[in-house]
C-alpha cells in the first residue's frame, strides 16, 4: 500500500509540474513581444527635422503601450496609449497600423538628444529602448583646388568656381541653395550657374 502510494504521489507531482510547465509556457507564448530582434536601437536625424522612434508590437491584447525619455535617473512620461502627456507641443504619438507606435518629435533640438524607451504594460514591463542621435549639416566651400577657403581673392574678368560640400546630413537633400550676398542665385544662367 506504500509503495502504491508513493508512486501515485510521485505521478500526481510530475503532472502537476507538467501542467504548470505547460501553462507557463501557454502564458509566454500569449505575451506581447517587440517585432525587433534586438531590445534597442539607434537613429540619426537632422536638427531642426521631424524624428520619428518606431516601436512594433505584436500581440498587444490588452496591455498598454508608453513612450518615456530617461535622462540619468529621471524618467518622464511621454505619452501613454494614445494620449501625450508632455508640455511639450513637439512630442506626439502618431501610431502606425497595425502595431508601430511611433514616437513623433518635431523641430529636434539639441537637447532631444538621448535615451527613450518603448514600454509594454506586462508585468515586469517588456522596454525597448531608443536612442537618438541629432546632427547638423556641415558645410564647408571649397575652391578648384580642392582647398577649404573663407575668402578669396579673383582678377575682374576670371573664372570662379567654388563647391559646396556637406556632410553630416542623415537625408538626403536634392535642393541646396547658394546665395551672394541678398540675392539667390539661379540655376540656370549664360555665365554658368549651379550644378
């Protein structure tokens, strides 16, 4: 009688630890998940551009998605479901369907440089983090030679070819515009013009 015993508790406890096994595995499985392989990633844009921070996440179900910046230990909510709860005109949440909750910054300054974090209200909650990068164009003139030049001086009459090299720019720009002095100049013109 026992022995009986025994192996029925021995048999009733493995399946129990089965059943939890399998529920766990059932829950995990139902658990909303980043469409990224990795928990984090990297962009670049231009200041005084729009940045947009992407967050896909598959699954959602019920739970809620938040955008938050951190900043050393400080942490500030951004926006929550749909809603913003930034002062700051320039943060929106502009979702995507059918899963991209995208973080909109308008007109980047410098400050908006830094770490922010998608999070999914699971329990511990699922983060993936963000970090933004801003730069600013630079230019920089330079003559025929391929020299850097700030001023320089011509003979009336000669030929002057100057370029016009920028980097730093994460889009790409298919208009640039070159002034002298107040006036924009064209184009398209006899004595040369832009190219």
């Amino acid at each position: 009688m026992t022995a009986s015993l025994s192996s029925l508790w021995s048999y009733s406890a493995v399946t129990e630890d089965r059943y939890h096994h399998a529920l766990h595995a059932d829950h995990h499985h139902l658990l909303p998940y980043f469409h990224e392989h990795q928990n984090a990633s990297s962009i670049t844009a231009q200041l005084g551009s729009t940045a947009f921070l992407h967050c896909r996440v598959n699954r959602l179900g019920d739970k809620t998605v938040s955008w938050v910046r951190r900043d050393g230990d400080q942490i500030k909510l951004l926006t929550w479901g749909l809603h913003t709860y930034s002062n700051d005109a320039r943060y929106s949440l502009n979702f995507e369907h059918p899963n991209n909750w995208k973080l909109q910054i308008k007109y980047t300054q410098r400050r908006d440089q830094g770490s922010y974090e998608c999070q999914v209200s699971t329990h511990p909650p699922r983060v993936f983090s963000v970090t933004l990068n801003i730069v600013a164009p630079l230019v920089d003139i330079i003559d025929a030679r391929g020299s850097s030049i700030s001023e320089k001086f011509y003979k009336t009459g000669s030929t002057i070819e100057l370029k016009c090299t920028i980097s730093q720019m994460p889009q790409a720009q298919t208009f640039i515009l070159w002034r002298h002095g107040d006036h924009m100049l064209n184009y398209d013109t006899s004595r040369g013009g832009i190219r």
